[in-house]
C-alpha cells in the first residue's frame, strides 16, 4: 500500500466518524423542529374564535331613487 492509499482510506474512515454523529443530531434537530411547528399550530388553533358564536350587526339603508317606469304591463287573471 501507497502513502496516497493510506490517507484515502484515512479519509473515509474520518467521514464514517463524523456521519455516525451528524446523522443522529440532525435527525434530533428535524424531530425538534417538527414538534415546535406542531405545538405552534396546536395553540394557534386553541386560541381561535369558537365556531358558531353570535355576531350581531344594526345598519340602517336607505332606499335609492327608482327611475321612473317607461311602461306599463297589466296583469289580468280570471277565476
């Protein structure tokens, strides 16, 4: 075996360290992440207006002008 052999082999054997803890910290930090975004959610839901609860508004309208008719229909009905 090569010096260049040796330093590969080192290499990778250096990354297969580092991913056994990346991997587990990571997968922690997206099962936290999931959780906050959940409760967040959750709360946000409970503190919403209840469904089906009264609303009660008074306006006043007043009534438009009509223009005034251009004809006349009579309606006759017979018995």
């Amino acid at each position: 075996m090569n010096l260049d052999e040796e330093r590969v082999r080192a290499r990778a054997r250096r990354r297969r360290q580092r991913n056994r803890f990346v991997r587990p910290v990571a997968a922690g930090l997206l099962g936290a992440l999931v959780l906050v975004v959940g409760i967040a959610i959750g709360r946000a839901l409970a503190d919403g207006p209840t469904p089906g609860g009264t609303r009660t508004s008074v306006r006043t309208l007043k009534p438009q002008p009509l223009p005034p008719a251009t004809k006349t229909v009579t309606v006759t009905v017979s018995p």
